[in-house]
C-alpha cells in the first residue's frame, strides 16, 4: 500500500514539471557560453556591459561613442585617412575608436565621417568644393572631412589631428568648422620620352634638347637613350645643372638605357637600380638574359628620390617593353609583355612596402592599358589597374607613328604612359607634348606627360 502511495507522489511531481516546462516550451534555449541578453528577439534591447569612458571628449561628446566612417570604393584612400586618425587617438589617449565603411551600414551615435558617404547628409557642402579645397564640416555632433582629392584629404587629416594633439592635456577636443579651405600643391611633373636613336643627325637632337627645355619635368624616363645620347645632352650646361641621371646599358654599354633624368634643385638621389626584365625571375641577374623567344635584353630602371623641402620620397619607374619576337618563340608578344610587366609591378610593390609612392613610365608597345591589354591584364592582377591608376592615361592621345617622318604630320599609336601606381598620389593633368621645333617632330613618339601631387 505505502509502495503505491509514493509512486502515485511520484507520477504526480513529474506531471507538473511537465507541466510547468511546457508553458515556457516557445522561449529559445540558450546555447552554451550565451547569456539571455544575447538570445533576445530581434527589435529588443540588449542588455550590454556599460562602456568604460576615459574621459575625453570631442565636442563635449565621451570619444568612445564615436566612430570613424569613410567612404568605400575600391582601394579607398579613405580608409587610410580614417586609421591614420584612429591610429592618432589611439596614440595621444590610449583610447580606440573603431573605423567603418559606410558599405557596413554601421548605426553610429556620433561619427567623424570622411568623404561624401551614404550615411552623411553633405552633399551641399561637397559641392561647394573645388579640386584644390578642403574643409572640415560640424553637423549635429558629427564631424565631416571633405576633398576632393587625396592631397585635400590629407591636409584634413592634418587639420583635425591639430585639434586632436592640442587638448592632451585637458582631454576636451574641440573641432569647429574650418569653412572652404584653399591649398596649394607641391605639383611635380614627370614626362615618359622614346628619343628616337635611330636618327642621329645635329638637328634631330636640337629637337630633343628642345624638348628637355621647354617643359623642364622634375623627372624623364627616356626610352631607346644611350651614353652617346645622354653625353651629348650633358654637354648643354642648362641641361647638366638642372638635372641628375641614373641607369645602366642593357647589354655592352652602346645599347639602349630605361635612364631617368631627375631635377637636382629639387631632389635628392637615394638609390637606384637596373635589372633585367626576367618575368618571373625574382633576382634579375646582372648578367645579360631575357624571356625566352625575345629579341632584345629589356630592362628597367628606379629612382628613389627625396624632395629636399620636405623630405618626402617616391620612386620613379621607366621601362621599355618588348615588340620584336623571334622566329621560334612559343609566347605571343601579349604573354612576354604581360610577364615583363608583372615582374614590374612586383618590383613596385616591394618598394610601396618600403613606404614609396611609386610613378610607373615607359614605351609599353601596348595601347591605352584596358583590362583587355597585355599591360592592363597584369596591372590588374596586381591591384594597380584602378581609378587612380587610369586617371594618368585617360587621354587617349596617341604617342607613336610606325611610318615616321620628322617633317610630315603624325598618324600615331598610343603606346608611351605615365601610370600613378600609389594611392597617395593625385594626378592633377596628363598632357602630350605634340609641339614641332624648327618645322619637324621631335621623334617618332609624343612625349607624354603627368602632373601630380604627393598627398
């Protein structure tokens, strides 16, 4: 009797904790390490874990309910401008704040936008802008930093990590509208130039000089230019002062040099090197040698270069690719020119790495460098193909004439660029210099040429 007595309390608790689970049977179970803040439904507020603030403000906001919010597009300079502030008020304050593309949608309560982005309403004052303007912009506890160009950002940047760096020892960041500010740039200029070797008469090489006068680049990038050449041109004492050279023959010291000449009142010299244009080969060795199935032993050539008013440096890339095949080649001349320009673009990274902005000029044999063409394909693969890459040869002036005659006008090709390998860089123009001199052509191609800034 006792026996059916506890079975019955028995069967009875386990009725009602039946019972009991079953009214809460719709509530998700949390899974292992969750807490129930974390399972709320969606639209319900979470319970989080109260900010610590450090006690800087930024207009009279804690820092920490800040965000940095640039606007996306490929290889965005803007991501750069917002870690480099980050980075900053990590530094001054021992204090992060996180940085957003305005792609993630990010719900900021306050942030430091840069650039037009989705999530920013100023477009109005964007538009008041011109190419050399900046302006830092207040707007409902938001901060905006607006250019048009990278050089505009950065002399942002600079503005608000000033306002930043001042209140150290308050911790009270003040940033007040600037309104439209005007900059000027440090503009340089670097022309890409086949001389044309082939002519070697007192009056083609009056014509060349000419060139090198009148426009004066900060930096050349001479293609098909020997030592004979480039002793005749330091002959002319306007020429040997204002410029320096470097480069090395490609074979047994008559041949041709990627040689570039650089404005010495304005830089100086840090290193340089030439090597063989190998492809794939990662040492370039000094001894002659060259892709298989090409005619000529091509080459390039760098300079790094420090610009003596502000020590800031980039490197200056000049090449001349292949065009003559031999017979027995197993390449087409789009595969060696895409192998010749990878090795290139391989060589720019390693010096981007090094903290240089790197100009890229050359006789490509190839034309306007689309994702289609040889050159374009291997600028691509090697995340250079891009606006600020494209934006030094959108003109698609054409710089070379097969069927050449000094004195005859020019039905040519485009195969000579200046590419801006960095996005650092802001190219401001990119011209072609199709003047005659004393009645005739300086040369078989149209030397080109980009004017830029350093941002």
């Amino acid at each position: 009797m006792k026996r059916r007595f506890f079975t019955g309390i028995l069967l009875a608790v386990l009725l009602m904790t039946t019972i009991l689970s079953g009214c809460n049977s719709d509530r998700e179970i949390p899974s292992p390490g969750t807490s129930d803040a974390e399972t709320a439904a969606p639209g319900t507020t979470k319970e989080s874990t109260p900010v610590s603030y450090s006690g800087v403000t930024l207009n009279g906001v804690e820092i920490e309910k800040y965000s940095i919010i640039y606007e996306w597009h490929e290889k965005s300079h803007e991501r750069k401008y917002a870690n480099a502030i980050s980075e900053y008020i990590r530094k001054t304050y021992d204090v992060s704040v996180d940085t957003h593309s305005d792609s993630e949608k990010v719900e900021a309560e306050y942030a430091i936008y840069i650039g037009e982005t989705m999530d920013s309403d100023i477009s109005t004052e964007q538009a008041e802008l011109d190419t050399y303007d900046y302006r830092i912009a207040v707007k409902n506890g938001n901060i905006y930093l607006l250019a048009r160009n990278v050089y505009g950002f950065s002399k942002s940047v600079a503005y608000l990590n000033a306002a930043i760096g001042q209140a150290k020892d308050t911790k009270a960041i003040s940033v007040t509208d600037s309104g439209k500010q005007s900059f000027t740039t440090d503009l340089l200029t670097s022309m890409t130039f086949n001389i044309y070797n082939w002519d070697s008469s007192s009056a083609h090489f009056e014509r060349m000089e000419a060139v090198v006068l009148e426009y004066k680049p900060d930096t050349i990038g001479f293609q098909e230019i020997t030592a004979t050449w480039i002793g005749k041109l330091m002959q002319n004492s306007e020429i040997s002062t204002l410029y320096g050279y470097v480069g090395v023959d490609r074979q047994d010291g008559t041949q041709e040099q990627a040689a570039i000449f650089y404005r010495k009142d304005k830089f100086r010299l840090i290193e340089s090197q030439t090597k063989w244009l190998y492809g794939s080969d990662p040492t370039g060795a000094a001894s002659a040698g060259k892709i298989k199935g090409c005619v000529y032993n091509r080459i390039y050539t760098y300079a790094v270069l420090e610009r003596i008013h502000d020590g800031k440096r980039f490197a200056h890339i000049n090449t001349h690719l292949e065009i003559d095949l031999l017979e027995t080649s197993t390449l087409s001349i789009s595969e060696i020119q895409e192998r010749q320009i990878s090795y290139i673009t391989t060589v720019a990274h390693n010096l981007q790495a090094q903290g240089y902005d790197c100009i890229l000029t050359g006789d490509f044999n190839c034309q306007a460098a689309s994702k289609t063409t040889s050159v374009g394909i291997a600028l691509n693969k090697a995340g250079f193909l891009r606006p600020a890459t494209q934006s030094v040869q959108q003109v698609n002036s054409e710089t070379f004439d097969a069927q050449y005659n000094a004195n005859q006008s020019m039905a040519p090709k485009g195969i000579d660029h200046v590419f801006i390998l960095s996005d650092n860089v802001y190219c401001d123009t990119y011209t072609y210099c199709n003047k005659k001199y004393n009645g005739a052509y300086p040369s078989d191609h149209i030397p080109r040429m980009a004017t830029y800034a350093i941002g």
